[in-house]
C-alpha cells in the first residue's frame, strides 16, 4: 500500500505545468534571457534566483506575457502551459493572464476601497456579483491570510493598509479570478522581516491549490519557500534542481559561489 | 574679489535682474489693463448690446458669440482629442504602434501650425468648400482643428502620470487593454484631461486671426441663432475697435473694458481648470 | 462564458477600431492643411510668375498694375521675428535659470504659474497693448519716423513668446540630474561655474527646443505684429520703420478680397510659404527633442 502511495505522490511530483523550452528574450539588441529550459511542477513552489540583471524577472513575466507591453521585446523559442505555446500568436494573452495571475515586486494595489480592488477581477471577467461575489472576495482574502485583519474595513482604502497587508491583498486580488498558476516578481523586497514571514507562509499554503513561481534575490527565501530551485545568471539557467540539492550539493561553481555568498 | 568671485556676482545679478523683469513687464501689463477697464465694466457693459455706433452700450453679444465659439469647439475637439491621447497613450506596442509614432508626430507637427493657417485653411474647407459660409460652425470646426493637438498633448501628460503599476496589476488580473484603460486608468486621469481641455479652451477663447477669416462679424443687430450664422466674438470686438472704428480713441474705454472681460474670461478658466484639478486631488488624496 | 468571451473581444475591437480612427484625425487635418494651400495657393502663379512672386520688391495690390512681390513681407517677417528673439532668448534663458537654480522653492510655486498664466494671455491683448501704450513708449524713446514699426512689433513679440521659452527651458535645466550637480560641487566648482559649465550644457538639447518652439510661435504670430507693426509692406532692414508681416498681410486682405481672384490664390501662396517656414523650424524641433529624449532614456 505505502508503495502505491508513493507512486502516487511521485506522479503528482513529476506533472509538469509550465515547461519552457530554448526560450530567449530580447530587449532591442540585448539578449536578456539565453536558450531557457525549465519543467515547472504542479502544486510545487519553483523560485527563480539569481543575482540582479540576471533576466530572472524577465523569465517571470514571460510566463504571464508581461512582457508585450514593453516595446521592442521579442522572444523566440516556446513556453507550454498545459502543453499549449502561450507565446504563440493565436494565443488569448486576456485569457491567459487570467490563468496565470502575478504578484509585483512593490505592492500595487488600486487606490480603491479592500473589497473593490478583490472583486476587480472577478468583475471585470463577469464571473460573479451580489452575494456571490461576496463570497469570492471573502474566500480570497481569507486564502491570503489578510481576512482576519480586514473584515471589518471592507470599504476602506485598500492605501490605508501596511506593505505586508497591502501584499497580501494584491495576493487576494490575484487569487479571486482563480488561477491556476501565481507568479510572484521579489514579492517581498518591499518589506520588512515580519511581513515577508507571512508571505513566506502563504507561499508554502498556496502551493496546495496553484502552482506557485516566485522569483527572488533572497536565497535564504528561496530556500525557506521553495520545492524547486533554478539558479539564472547572465540570462542562462545555471542549475535547476530540488531545493534541497542546489542549496546542499550543487553542481556548478557559479550556484555554489553565489549561495555562499561570494558574489550576488 | 577674486575674478571668479566677480564673474559669479555678475552672473546671478544679470540672472535675478531677467527674472524681474519679465515679471515686472508681465505684472505692469496686466495692472495696466485692469486699471483702464475696471471703471467702464458693469453689469450693463456686460449685458448690454453695442449702441450708437458701438461708441456706447455693452459687448454681450461679443461675450455670447465667444461662449458659443467655446461650447462648439468644446463639442468638436474634444471627443477626437481624448480619443487620440488615450490611443497614442495606452495602446502601445499594438499592431498600428508604427502609425501611433507618425499620428503623433503630426500632431506636434500641427501645434506649431499658425493660426492665420488654420484661419486660411477654414475659409477655403468650411466657408467656401463645404459651403457653410462665414458661420459659427466654420469658426468653431476650424478652432477645434487648432486646439486638438494641444488636448491631446496635454491629457497624453495626464495619462502619463497615471502609474503603470496600476496598468500592470489590471493586466496581470486578466483585464483587457479596455477593460485596463476604462477602470485603472482614467479614472486617475480624468481630472489632469479636464483641466488640459480647459486650457485649450481658453486658448480657443482668445483667438482671433481664424475667426477673422471665417465669421466673425464687426457688428450685428441679432444675436446668431444657428450655428449657420455670423457672429461678433470678443477678441475680434477689440481688434475691430482699436483698428478699423474711425476714430479708434473714443471707444477706448470700452477697448479697454473688453480687454478685461477677455482676460478675466481667460483666465477664469484656466482658475477653474486649477481648482477642478486641486478638488480631484484632494479626493483622491481622502482615498488615500 | 464563451459567449460572453467573444462578445467582449468584439467590443475590444469596436473601441479600438474608434480610437485609431479618432487618432487619425491629426494626420488627416495636417494633410488636409497642407492640400488646401497648395490647392488654393499654386493657382496663383497662373498669373503671378514665381520669379515676381519669391524676387519681387513691391507688394502692391491695390494699384493698377498689382505687384505681388513676397520680398517686403518676407523681411517684414525677418525683421520682426529676429528683433523678438534678440530680445527674448537671453531674458527667458536668464530668468529660466533663475527659476530652475536660484529661486527657493516657494517662489518658483508663484512665479511659474503665472508665466504659464502669462502664456495663456490672447494674442489680441497683446496687440492691443502694443497698439496703444507700448508704440507711445518706442515712439518717445527712439524717435522714429512711423509710431508703429518693426520695434514696437519685436517688443511685444518677445513679451509674447518668452513664457513658451522660459517654462520649456526652465524644465529642461530642471530635469538635469542633482547628481552632475553634486559632482560639479564635489570637484570645488562654484554655484555660477556649476551651472554654465554642467547644468546648462546638460540642458542644452531642451533649451534648443525651448527656443526653436518660440521662434515658430514668432514668425506665425498674427495679431500681435499686425496692430503693432503698421502693415506698410517695405522692403527694409530697418528696425524703426514701418513693416508688414505674411501673418498681418494675410489677415488684413483677406477680408476685402474677391474669392477666387490672383490676389486671393496670391494670400494663400504667403500662407504657404509661412507654413513650410513654421514646419521647418518646428520639424527641426520635434527631431532634436526625440534625440533627445532617446539619449536620456
């Protein structure tokens, strides 16, 4: 039986949800991402690190196609998302980015009241209104940990909240048009210690129902929060592997340089 | 002193001594005008119709004519003008972003187009071409043509000041370019759009070289009923008075006085457009 | 929700099918300016040979043999617009350094509204001023045959077009980095080396615009120059006499003018040869201001 079970939980491990394939990515004439390669799990937290202007934030934003909103970006290779190429042309970015929602580096939420900035989403999609949007919006906030804290100011301006709590809404407003995978770009270089511990958790909590990507600076998140672990540098993946085995037994200098601290 | 000491001293001296100046000479303009206007204004100057040759009575069919020139360009000018900010603004990267670069291009091409051109091509497209002769619709189509470029570079700036964070978050959340533009966008924008229209309108307000070409009328009984009719405006009213009246220097009072009301209209708008913005301001600033 | 999906994208694509529309409107109207004139312009060398028209000396219209001679507006034109510049560059470049480095804070929150206010003033009021106190003024100092001439037409011209100057230039010298100034100072620069030598080198590309703008809005100003300058079409160069600008020209005949005559065509050729003058100095502009915007960013 424990066998069978095994199985099963090795299954789940090896579902792939986002596999990018040779992706390269230009800004004008710069090349900021090399020939990418990476097997994003299901239900797994995957953290992308690497010192600054290594394109990590670029590869993020390429998994929601972000990047189209940039002038002269242009990119070459393929991104499956449930094996379908997101970067294809005929490809819906609305309906995608539906899909795929994102987290920003700094907190962006709308100058609007708690409840408006949830319930964007859903209503922009039309998926819900009256009580069930209610609903929606509570379970949102509540799956990112910010209901306890909010439910009484509903109609308060969502500018009247902390960084953390302003996160964790963005988070919240993410949630509500029900993705299936969060990006999240340095969701905590913004914050301070307490409020990224939070986040950090909700990280690891979320990974149940979506599956999470969160690109970071930070090793010690990364290793914190994270199943997987690509380590970029210079718009090339360096290694991609189990947390467990990049912090503790890389393979390449550069990773090991780079987790000890001597560069980056 | 030492030579760098002095070539400083005299530096900020010749510096301090423009900026008084411009301001002296703009400060002593504007007394000048209210010194010599504000006795001949009242409400009867206001209200009243030009009588006795227009060397007495009031200018209210000047003031009326200006008003309507302003509504129709208003109604003209600012559909096209917001529409084109927006687009220029918030379509990038679209498949037409290639036309959004030469549009724009002419549009600053156009804001340095002289009036007496806009004037010139009024009369030949409106009052002669289209045939809607010297009228309130030939001077108001060919104001609205002058003041579009400057609605969509100022209400452009509005837009720009909007953040992108909040384009990106509505993106990110599945929204379309609409969608982004309709509810994290303009909302933010609108007031900075409202006062860039004001400003133009103003600008509208005070011109005088286009409708002199295209319908603007020295003195009329009536006061125009259709937009198919001539009109007396404002600023024409003062050129006419001060260059073509047979003896300019005994409506010079009344010269003056319109001056006022031109300059007080003028830049009561743009005091409106000020205010509108600081209210907006401050209502966003209670969200916050 | 599929239904619904298409319904929105076809939506999506009414709105943005409008705003292209809308946003032609700037290339269509420019082209449509330029159609016009050439339209109604060219007809005039059909008895106007061009050698009169660009070499002619006389602009005479109302005599027997009409004369139609661009020359004497041309340096009407010239003359006016250069005598305004001489004056407002130095003053605005001046006073827009004062309110970029020297002014405190406070005083650059009143000045600058109201030179943006002061930008704002019509035309007209500035013509009439000119017309009745400021003409008395250059009379009385200078002594000049004719009470209004190309000087009183420069003055008021350089009142008119400094604020365009000063708040484009005063951005421009603004938005240089506080740090090429902390590094001018770091090396023992004084204040006044600071800004000649760093922050108005820095600036420059923006000052250039500042003023290209400004002599653009010169040479197409209409009312100002036609109730300052006395509209006598001279061939002069000089400062104190009587001259005529195209602007004035074209505003003043065009109202006593028979539609479709060789005078009539003769106004809109001057509005042509006026247009491609401003777009000239403002196409010189718009490719400076994009080079410059592309170095900074």
């Amino acid at each position: 039986m424990s066998s069978r079970l095994k199985e099963g939980k090795e299954n789940l491990v090896e579902r792939t949800k986002i596999q990018v394939k040779d992706l390269s990515v230009w800004f004008g004439s710069t090349q900021v991402l090399r020939g990418v390669n990476l097997d994003i799990k299901e239900n797994r937290v995957t953290a992308i690190m690497g010192p600054s202007g290594c394109g990590k934030s670029t590869l993020i934003r390429t998994l929601n196609r972000m990047n189209d909103i940039i002038a002269n970006c242009r990119t070459d290779g393929a991104v499956l998302l449930n094996g379908r190429n997101i970067l294809d042309s005929t490809i819906d970015v609305v309906e995608l980015r539906r899909k795929v929602g994102m987290v920003f580096q700094k907190p962006n939420p709308f100058p609007k009241s708690i409840y408006d900035n949830v319930a964007f989403g859903p209503k922009i999609h039309g998926m819900a209104r009256g009580r069930e949007l209610d609903e929606l919006v509570e379970r949102s906030l509540r799956d990112a940990a910010l209901w306890d804290e909010v439910k009484d100011r509903l109609k308060m301006s969502a500018l009247s909240l902390s960084g953390g709590q302003q996160q964790r809404l963005c988070i919240a407003r993410a949630l509500a048009v029900e993705p299936e995978v969060i990006l999240m770009d340095e969701p905590c270089s913004a914050l301070d210690p307490a409020a990224t511990a939070k986040i950090e958790s909700l990280m690891v909590s979320l990974k149940k129902n979506y599956t999470v990507v969160v690109v970071t600076h930070n090793m010690q998140q990364a290793a914190r929060v994270s199943d997987f672990t690509a380590f970029l540098y210079l718009g090339e993946v360096i290694e991609y592997n189990d947390t467990k085995v990049v912090f503790n037994n890389p393979s390449n200098r550069l990773t090991e340089d780079f987790i000890t601290g001597r560069f980056g | 002193m030492t030579n760098r000491e002095l070539k400083a001293k005299i530096a900020f001296t010749a510096i301090r001594a423009s900026a008084l100046i411009v301001v002296a000479v703009a400060c002593l303009l504007i007394l000048h005008i209210v010194v010599n206007g504000y006795k001949i204004v009242s409400w009867s100057f206001i209200l009243d119709s030009p009588r006795r040759g227009m060397t007495a009575g009031g200018i209210f069919p000047a003031i009326y004519g200006t008003v309507c020139l302003i509504v129709l360009t208003l109604a003209f000018a600012l559909p096209i003008g917001l529409a084109s900010a927006i687009y220029f603004s918030e379509y990038f990267g679209s498949k037409w972003s290639s036309l959004v670069i030469i549009t724009r291009a002419a549009s600053n091409i156009l804001a340095g187009v002289p009036s007496i051109v806009y004037g010139l091509l009024g009369l030949g497209l409106f009052v002669l071409l289209t045939g809607f002769g010297f009228s309130l619709l030939s001077s108001s189509l060919t104001l609205s043509f002058l003041t579009l470029p400057v609605i969509i570079a100022a209400s452009e700036e509005a837009l720009h000041s909007v953040p992108l964070a909040y384009r990106e978050a509505a993106l990110a959340l599945g929204a379309t370019r609409w969608q982004t533009v309709r509810h994290a966008v303009l909302p933010y924008a609108i007031p900075g759009m409202i006062t860039a229209s004001i400003l133009a309108l103003s600008r509208a307000a005070g011109e005088t070289a286009p409708i002199l070409l295209t319908g603007a009328a020295y003195f009329l009984p009536r006061l125009p009923t259709s937009i198919f009719d001539q009109f007396m405006a404002l600023p024409f009213h003062i050129f006419t008075l001060s260059t073509q009246s047979v003896n300019p220097a005994i409506t010079r009072p009344i010269q003056y006085g319109t001056v006022l009301v031109l300059i007080s209209l003028v830049l009561g708008m743009n005091l409106v457009a000020i205010m509108i913005r600081a209210y907006y301001r401050k209502r966003v600033r209670a969200l916050l | 929700m599929n239904r619904r999906h298409k319904h929105s994208r076809a939506i999506e694509r009414i709105i943005e099918g409008s705003l292209v529309v809308c946003s032609l409107a700037s290339i269509l109207i420019l082209a449509v300016i330029f159609i016009f004139l050439f339209y109604e312009g060219v007809p005039a060398f059909r008895d106007i040979s061009p050698h009169e028209f660009f070499l002619g000396t006389v602009w005479q219209v109302q005599a027997v043999e009409p004369a139609y001679g661009i020359l004497p507006l041309l340096s009407g034109s010239t003359l006016v617009t250069t005598g305004a510049m001489v004056i407002a560059v130095p003053l605005s470049l001046l006073c827009s350094v004062y309110m970029a480095e020297v002014a405190r804070p406070a005083l650059r929150e009143i000045t600058k509204p109201f030179i943006e206010l002061l930008a704002g003033i019509p035309s007209v009021v500035y013509g009439f001023v000119a017309l009745t106190v400021l003409a008395d003024i250059t009379y009385e100092l200078t002594g000049a045959v004719h009470r209004l001439n190309a000087l009183n037409g420069a003055l008021i011209l350089a009142v008119m077009v400094s604020p365009t100057i000063i708040s484009i230039s005063e951005d421009a010298i603004g938005s240089v980095p506080r740090e090429y100034r902390e590094a001018a100072y770091a090396l023992g620069a004084d204040r006044w080396q600071t800004t000649s030598k760093v922050v108005f080198p820095a600036a420059l590309s923006g000052i250039m615009v500042s003023i290209m703008l400004g002599l653009g809005r010169a040479i197409g100003e209409t009312m100002a120059v036609l109730m300052a300058t006395g509209n006598a079409p001279l061939l002069t160069f000089d400062i104190l006499s009587s001259v005529q600008t195209m602007t004035a020209v074209i505003a003043i005949e065009m109202g006593e003018v028979t539609f479709g005559s060789t005078h009539f065509h003769a106004l809109f050729a001057v509005g042509l040869v006026l247009l491609l003058i401003t777009s000239v100095v403002n196409v010189t502009a718009e490719i400076v201001l994009q080079r410059f915007r592309s170095v900074r960013y």
